[in-house]
C-alpha cells in the first residue's frame, strides 16, 4: 500500500521552509514535519486535533 502526503497550505514554501504534512488513513493519519519525523495518531485523535485547530482553541501553544 503507498501512502499519500498532503502538505499543509499554510506550509512554506521553498527547499528550505518548514513543512507540515498528513497521510491519513482509515484508522490512522501519519504526521511528519520538516525533519522527516513521522507519527501515527488514531483517525479520532487526528479529528480532534484538526477541529481544535479549526476553532482556534491552539492559538495560545
């Protein structure tokens, strides 16, 4: 099975930039950053997350 990432859109741009990307799955989304770090996170953890995010309630972190 290939995964397929997606990278944020509000990611840099460029070679160099930070980045942000999501493989989600039906059980699982794989997170990994700019150093090419990944985790897994259960698909109701990653929904939380994203709503959070949505709502603004990480604007503090």
């Amino acid at each position: 099975m290939s995964v397929v990432w997606r990278k944020s859109s509000r990611s840099g741009s460029g070679g160099n930039a930070d980045c942000v990307e999501v493989a989600l799955g039906s059980t699982t989304a794989l997170v990994r950053d700019s150093k090419n770090r990944t985790s897994m996170i259960a698909a109701p953890g990653w929904a939380a997350f994203v709503d959070a995010v949505k709502r603004g309630d990480l604007s503090q972190v």
